[in-house]
C-alpha cells in the first residue's frame, strides 16, 4: 500500500523539475483562410458547363468578323473547369456561375458572329447547369431573348456617344451591358492574377477593379435618381485607358492569350459604351 500511495508524490516531483517552455516572442505565421468549398455536385455541374462551352466555342462558325464569339465561351468553359477543380473566380459558387454566363451572354453580342444550332444547343445545356448552381431559372442567368446586332452597326455611321442623342432608358441600357462585359473581363483577371505572379497583372486587376467599382457605383446613384444623366462617356474614356495599358503591357514578347481574352471583353464594353454595336436596333 505504501508504493502505491508514493508514486503519484514521485511523479508531481518530476513534473515540477521539468523545464517551462520558453514564452514564443515571434508572431506566429498567418493562417490562409480557407478555399470556399466546392460539394462534388456542384463540381460535377461546373465541369459540365465547362465541357458543352468548350465543344461549342471549337465548332467552325461561318463568322463574318472577328470571331471574339468563340474566345469569350473558351474564356467561360476555363472558368468553369476551373471551378470544377476547385478554384472560384469570385467569392461563392452561384457568384461564379455567373460569371461563366456573364461570358456567354457577351459573345451573344458580338457584331457579325453567327450561332448554329449545334452551338445553341450546347450553350442551353451550360445553361441548365448554370441555372442549377444558382437556383435560378435558365432563361434568367442566360439571356436568349436579346438580339445580336448585325455589322456594320447603323449606328457606327454616327459619332461617339458624346455626338448622339439617347434617352435616359437607352443610356442606362448602354451602360449596363458595357459593364457586364466590364465585370466578366474582372472575373478573369483576377482568377488569372493568382497564377500569372505578375505585378503588371496586378497592377492592370487592380485598376480595372476601381473602374468597375465607380461604374457599379454610378448604376447605383442613376436608379436611386441621384444623377440626372449616364455617365456613359466617362466610362469610355476610363476603358480607352485601361486598353491602352493592357497594348503595352501584353506586347508582342509577351503575347499572353488570356490577357488577351481580357482585352476583347474590354473592347466590347467600349464599342457598347460608345453606341457602335447597336445593341439598341
């Protein structure tokens, strides 16, 4: 009974001789938050949006023009395969899903671009994939009853916006579809930046942030009447600069093709800001 009654003495000595760990003075390193989480379901969904966008962006269109059409739905099946692995392009998975249509619905408005059947197809099962990680119906997330305007534009016939006349509706109208291209080529570069590594990327992510951020800003004080007009041509001038500093920085060396597909979604957003796609014959 005595050894018994001994040993937990013996071993309250040992512990008061061991040594106290010394106090960490350093701070210790930041924890990444985590990558929002992507269920397999939803993974599943996005690939198959990523896929039907792929085949239909590699289906030979009988374009008339520049064909940008079949680069912005590769731009939207990339972003959709991406999520598929994992990486978001904005901060939730109906967020990104959006962002895949937003490319959709901009190649619908590319001047003397044709859709087959085929491609429309394919695009109305990425719909139905898109409609199912937003709950949402997929007539409202891809829009199909929008007309793509013909080339040459009437309206190109004109001045910029600054020489023509429009309606308070036609310039929140303008304004509106420049800046879903606007935020589509936002989408991009930002999941892009993450791997270029490039402070020129950084730098041009950045500044088309702050451009989109006053342009959702400016929307936001037209519907609540705090402006009495659209403040269309500043919105083409801060495009003019932008673009201007995306030719420079993805010159011929470098030659990146998806600052490239940033380049045309930007283009698009100032031929609209301009009034020459005739988005509103």
């Amino acid at each position: 009974m005595t050894a018994v009654a001994e040993k937990p003495k013996a071993a309250a000595k040992r512990a008061a001789r061991k040594p106290v760990p010394a106090v960490q003075t350093q701070k210790p390193a930041a924890v990444p938050a985590p990558a929002p989480a992507v269920s397999e379901w939803d993974a599943a969904l996005f690939r198959e949006a990523g896929e039907f966008l792929k085949d239909a962006a590699e289906i030979d269109e009988l374009h008339e023009r520049s064909g940008e059409s079949d680069r912005l739905l590769r731009i939207g099946g990339m972003i959709a395969l991406r999520a598929a692995e994992g990486v978001l392009s904005s901060p939730w998975v109906d967020a990104t899903a959006y962002d895949v249509a937003a490319c959709i619905n901009a190649a619908r408005l590319i001047p003397g671009d044709v859709e087959s059947a085929e491609r429309t197809e394919l695009i109305a099962s990425a719909a139905e994939r898109l409609a199912a990680l937003t709950e949402c119906k997929a007539e409202d997330v891809v829009r199909i009853d929008v007309p793509r305007p013909s080339w040459p534009p009437r309206a190109a016939q004109q001045p910029a916006t600054n020489g023509k006349q429009f309606t308070d509706e036609q310039l929140n109208e303008l304004h509106w579809r420049a800046y879903v291209n606007m935020d589509c080529a936002r989408s991009v570069i930002f999941h892009y930046a993450e791997h270029a590594n490039s402070e020129e990327v950084f730098a041009l992510r950045d500044l088309l942030d702050t451009y989109c951020q006053a342009t959702d800003e400016a929307m936001k004080a037209k519907e609540t009447g705090n402006l009495s007009s659209g403040p269309l041509p500043d919105l083409s001038a801060d495009l003019s600069k932008i673009l201007h500093l995306f030719y420079i920085v993805n010159d011929d060396n470098r030659d990146d093709g998806v600052l490239h597909g940033v380049e045309y979604l930007l283009q698009a957003a100032k031929r609209i800001a301009d009034g020459d796609l005739g988005v509103l014959e």
